[in-house]
C-alpha cells in the first residue's frame, strides 16, 4: 500500500475508541438480556465485530500488525445477499435440536401439564395418556409452551441443548395465509439471508483447542519418554 492511501494515526486511534464503546455496548446488552435469542445482543455482537475488523485493517495498514481477536460468524458460510436493501416482509427460520437425557422427568412434567388441563375430575384421562410414552409427552410439551421457554427451561424437561440456528431472510411480500405451512422451510433462500445467528458446542471446541498447548512442549512430558 502506498503511503498516500495509508490511514493517519488518528484514524487508527478512532477505530480502537471505537471497539471500546463497541465493547461497552455489548456487555451492557449482555448484562440486560431478556432472553436467550434478546435481539439486543445480537446488534451489539454485530456492531462489536464491525468495529473489531475495521481496527484490525486500519492498524495492519499503517503499522504493519494484527490484533489476536477473531469473532467467529456465520456471514462466511452464507453466499452474497442479493435480496432487497429495503425488505417489504420477513421470515425468521429457526431450529433448535435437543436430546432426551431424562425421559422420566420429561413424562413427569407433560403429567404435570395435562392435569391441571384436566382439572379436579381427570377428564379424558389425559393425564395418563400424557405420561405414556416420550412422544405424547413431547406432544403435550411443545403444545403447552412457547418455543422460548422450551429453550430457556430445557432442563426443567430432561432435555438438552444441541445446535440451534436462527436466520432473518427477506421477502418482497408477505406470503398469503396458508402459504408455506406444508413445507415451510423449502422457499428459503441463503441469498437472502438478512443476518444468521449459530450456537454450537463445536464453536466451544474450537477455542478449547485453540488455547491447549502442544502436548509435544511440554517440557515434562518429554522427560517421561
């Protein structure tokens, strides 16, 4: 790079100013959080990873170095968006997998819930049906509460948490009533994709990997051989 096209010091200055209010605006949406999937956080994430990336560039630029902070993203997995810059309509997909490791916990809790439908007299004898088997129970379950509270109270089911993804696409139009409801997820479009949100544990590994050292330096290792 030439040095006419080189930031200033005071551009480079800015831009670390920057990351920190970035940084302070994200701990104060994480402290606030109204939920697991709080929209808040995921805008100070994005505006925290923006501001990262452009210190990163301007501080390679005029001094030749790098930060050690890299914020993982689905963005890179995503091909270009080539939907509206002004969206009309959105869908938001979202899909959260989840293992059965208490399956009597989670029979317990769907009782729980169909007697208080049934009330004092045990109508139907839905109670008992509820707590048949692991599908009536998801059935009652997933009919009872709300997808967030499933998430958020998981535990309390004998359930846990696997990868969840969340993706804001955007649309021309709203989709007329009845639409897409035999196969919602088949008209989604990556290229589309307003912003798209991940959790998974491999993201966990990875930086449990990243921070192990070599077995191969450690000095005590190498004096057992």
């Amino acid at each position: 790079m030439s040095d006419a096209a080189q930031p200033t010091a005071a551009e480079v200055r800015a831009a670390a100013e920057a990351v920190k209010a970035a940084l302070d605006r994200h701990l104060a949406a994480v402290e606030r959080r109204s939920g697991e999937d709080d929209p808040a956080v995921y805008e100070a994430f994005n505006e925290l990873a923006a501001a990262a990336e452009e210190y990163d560039e301007l501080l390679y630029d005029r001094y030749d170095e790098v930060t050690p902070f890299e914020i993982p993203g689905a963005d890179d997995s995503l091909p270009p968006y080539t939907g509206p810059e002004e969206p009309n309509a959105l869908s938001v997909l979202i899909r959260r997998d989840y293992a059965v490791v208490e399956p009597q916990r989670l029979l317990a809790q769907a009782g729980r819930v169909a007697d208080l439908e049934a009330g004092p007299e045990g109508e139907n004898g839905s109670a008992a049906g509820a707590g048949s088997s692991v599908h009536a129970a998801l059935g009652v379950l997933f009919g009872e509460f709300e997808p967030d509270e499933i998430a958020s109270r998981h535990k309390e089911f004998g359930l846990e948490e696997g990868d969840s993804t969340l993706w804001v696409t955007a649309a021309d139009e709203p989709a007329e009533p009845g639409e897409w409801l035999e196969a919602p997820f088949d008209q989604a479009d990556p290229q589309r994709v307003v912003c798209r949100f991940d959790v998974s544990a491999v993201f966990d590994d990875e930086l449990d990997l990243e921070d192990d050292p070599d077995p191969s330096d450690d000095p005590l290792q190498e004096a057992d051989h």
